[in-house]
C-alpha cells in the first residue's frame, strides 16, 4: 500500500486511517465552460483591460449603456442568463471614425398614418399627416427619436440634416465595425404611408480598427472555452484564431473556440472565409443586410454554442433558437436561399433559417475548415462537434490520468510487479483507455470502441524510461444531417 500519511514504523498499538478522495469509478470530471466577450472603447482607462463575471449593468455603467461591449453583454446575458461572461478591451484607435447614414425625406403623404425606421435592429415610429412637408416629417421623426431609447440602446444619436428635409444618425463609437448598424424604413404594411418617399443611405464612413494584441496579452493562461470577438477585421480574427491555435497544442491543451459575426452578402462571406479555410478553432456566422449587428450575432451565436457544446459536444445545435435574435433578421428577399446556404456550409461559413414569425434557428454551425493544414486537400464540411468531442475526451482523460497515476512507478508489460499496487504498464494503461472510451462512449461523444479501443497503442519509450508513448483513435459520433428518401408510389 502507498500510505501518505500513516509511518512505515509505528510502534504505538491502535487503528489509524487516511482519507483520500478518490475518482468515483465510471464518472466523468466535467470539463469548464468559460466565455469571453472581446470588444472595443475609446476609454483608454479601460482599454486593455479584463474584468469577470461581468452583468449587463456594470458594462454599461464602465462602457455606456448604447456601446458595442454593452449590446454585447446584454445579448449573450439574455441568451445563457445562467452563464457567467468575462470582458476584454482593445482600443479604438485615435482618429477613428463613427459611421453615419441618413434619411432623407421628400413627396406629399396622400393619407395620414404611422411610419416607422429600424436602427440597429430597434424600432422607433411616428405620426406623418398628410399636410405634412418634407421638413416636417423629418423633424417629426428626430422628436420620436429623441423620445425613445433608441440612443441608449444602440449608441447612435440623430440631427437634421443641413437641408432641413433629412435626418443625420451617427453611432455612439468610432470604428469600421460600426458600419455594421442597420438602418432601414420599417418594411411593415401597417408601417406605410402613401406618397411619403424615403431614400436611405446605409451606415458607412466608419474607419479605425483597433489592434487586439493587448487583448490576447491580457489573457495570460486563463482557460476561456469560447471567445466572442466583436470586432470582425481580418486581423483581429488572425489574432485570436492564432491564440486559440497555440492553446490547442498538447503542451497547452486549454481549447478554445472564437465566434464571429458577419454583416456579408455570399460572396464577400466566402471571400474573407477563404483567410481560415484551415482554421477549425473559428465559427463564422455571415448574414445579408440583417436588422442585428454582427456583435448581435455574434453574442448570440456565440452564448447558445457554448453551453450546448459544453452540455454535449457530440450534439448538433441545428434547431436551436437565437432568441435575441428575434425579429432581427434580413428581409425575405435579402435571405440567403437553399442553394446559397448549401454552398455557405460547404465552404466553411455558419447558416441559420429565419421563420415566417421572424423567429430564428440554427441550421447548422460548422468552423471554417475546409482544408487539410497537413495535406492542403480537401476536409469536407468541419462540423463544430469535431474538435469540441476531441477536446473534450482529451480534457477527460488528461484528468483522469492526472487523478490516477500521478504518482504511479511505471513497469515493462510482463514485470511481475504489473500487479502491483502503484504500478502500471503500458497494457495497464491502454486497458484504462478502452475504460474510458467505453464511458466516452455511453455519452454519446464517440462511436464503435468495439473497433477503435483495441486499435490503441501503448508503448514504453525507448531511450526514456519514465515515458510512455502512446496512439489513441477515436470515432467522433456522427449526426444525422440528411435524411435522404426515395418515396414509391405503387400505383
């Protein structure tokens, strides 16, 4: 026996017991669900800082309660309200610009009615007359704006335009992902009113993006699980898919995911996929000309990913509802189609269906890999499931070996000290796998032990007597994402 705590000489008479807290056979360890939002503010005080565990109020008291980190936080909060969130800074540049768009008014209402615009994703309606002129339509609208929450919420502020007949909206913050705010005439029949012409001119001009070096700086080796980048610049997602490359390695093994939102129609979508076509550590989520911004999109996808995949690994997220997301999504005619859906997912990019009632679900949520690293050939559709099982059995049998054989004296197979107490050799150790896969298996993670578990291989090295090499294939499950029929008709 190994006693820790008992002397091997003990003179004096009596009954001496050590506890120790031992893995309950046939159970599990867990594996930890930390997300992470990364985001961007002007406050330089604040810039490159994390703050944990963060709520919707205390972002919006250190950010504004219309920021791009406080829409963000109070999206993935309304999500997984039972998930704790961290936050991490970057700064926006000096000189980066807010992005604007207008509204510009003209015509004579032949009736009187109610009008509606949607900014960010938030309504905001009121009365037009049919006396009314041009001018006093547009400073009608800036009343109803000023009276709403739409500032608060969004960020973006409004003013009349120099020639009296438009509204000027200008977001709350500087930067290019600003120009990711929708601005729109609320398509809505009861929305309508004849005669009343509104030519929008969409959020741009927004410039500055902000370097994420400090953010993945300021990590240091805290194990976050998913990251959700709010920022989508080609050298922000760089950044943060090279981290999470470099936590996946085996002397790291702290895996983390990073999801991203993306305001793109299929082609500007499959062009910037085209960056991470090898990157199976990056979940893209691209839509049309949404109502949500992509930091919407992103949160949301993002809080819905993490619990499930933590919850289940192996279980495919399609059907899933993005609640926040309700209401948010593109007009009918902007949506991508089947056959565009079809070639998103097969070249890497995330797809979603949007219901009549405006309700939104998760079709299928793959990464971005479509290419072998090691081959450059293709990979076919990476579902997120794949590298979610395998960190997952990794997690659980690095804790497991941990918990077992910490201290364990290492043997030949054969040794008559194989049966030893405190001893494992390697066939000791390939047997604890097939254990473990068979337990990985009765979850639902991993499919056809019978075949996989015998196939590992165990081996003491060579040259380095306390050092066992081994090989250990696994079959991810499968899901069922196609059910193909052929009906007869027998006539």
């Amino acid at each position: 026996m190994d006693f820790e705590q008992i002397p091997g000489q003990l003179h004096v008479p009596g009954s001496y017991t050590e506890i120790k807290d031992v893995p309950a056979p046939g159970r599990l360890t867990g594996m930890p669900v930390r997300p992470l939002i990364v985001g961007p503010t002007a406050k330089k005080e604040l810039a490159g800082q994390l703050f944990r565990n963060v709520s919707p109020g205390h972002v919006e008291g250190l950010f504004g309660a219309g920021s791009v980190i406080a829409q963000a936080v109070r999206t993935f909060s309304a999500e997984q309200p039972m998930l704790s969130v961290d936050v991490v800074t970057v700064t926006t540049p000096d000189g980066a610009k807010p992005a604007t768009g207008t509204l510009a008014f003209s015509g004579a209402p032949q009736r009187a009615g109610t009008a509606a615009i949607l900014v960010g994703g938030q309504r905001v309606s009121w009365p037009v007359a049919t006396n009314d002129t041009p001018q006093n339509i547009a400073a009608q609208l800036l009343t109803a704006i000023n009276a709403s929450t739409l500032t608060q919420n969004t960020g973006v502020t409004a003013a009349l335009g120099k020639d009296g007949t438009s509204v000027v909206f200008t977001a709350g913050e500087g930067g290019a992902v600003t120009n990711d705010i929708d601005l729109r005439l609320s398509s809505a029949l009861s929305d309508q009113v004849p005669g009343m012409v509104v030519t929008v001119t969409p959020m741009s001009e927004g410039t500055g993006t902000p370097d994420v070096t400090p953010a993945v700086m300021a990590l240091g080796e805290i194990w976050y699980t998913d990251v959700v980048l709010l920022v989508n610049d080609q050298a922000a997602v760089s950044a943060f898919v090279q981290e999470a490359k470099r936590r996946g390695n085996a002397m790291v093994a702290k895996d983390m995911r990073v999801c991203v939102g993306l305001r793109a129609s299929m082609g500007q979508a499959l062009a910037f996929q085209q960056n991470f076509g090898t990157s199976e550590e990056l979940v893209l989520f691209a839509w049309e000309n949404p109502r949500a911004s992509s930091w919407q999109m992103a949160a949301s996808l993002g809080a819905v990913m993490a619990q499930s995949l933590n919850t289940d690994p192996a279980r495919q997220l399609r059907g899933l509802p993005l609640t926040t997301l309700t209401g948010l999504g593109p007009e009918h005619g902007d949506d991508f189609t089947f056959n565009q859906r079809n070639l998103m997912l097969g070249t890497g990019c995330t797809t979603v269906t949007v219901s009549e009632d405006g309700t939104i679900a998760l079709e299928r949520v793959v990464t971005t890999r479509v290419t072998m690293p090691e081959t450059g050939t293709a990979s076919g559709v990476w579902d997120v499931m794949i590298p979610a099982i395998g960190a997952r059995v990794r997690f659980e049998w690095n804790s497991f070996a941990e918990a077992n054989y910490a201290r364990a004296k290492l043997a030949d197979d054969g040794s008559p000290l194989a049966n030893v107490d405190g001893v494992v050799t390697p066939k000791t150790l390939k047997a604890s796998w097939i254990g473990q896969c068979k337990l990985y298996e009765q979850q639902g993670w991993i499919d056809d032990v019978a075949t996989t578990g015998p196939q590992a291989v165990f081996e003491r090295d060579a040259t380095d007597r306390n050092r066992v090499n081994s090989s250990l294939p696994i079959l991810p499950m499968g899901s069922l994402m196609v059910l193909a029929n052929i009906l007869t008709l027998e006539v």
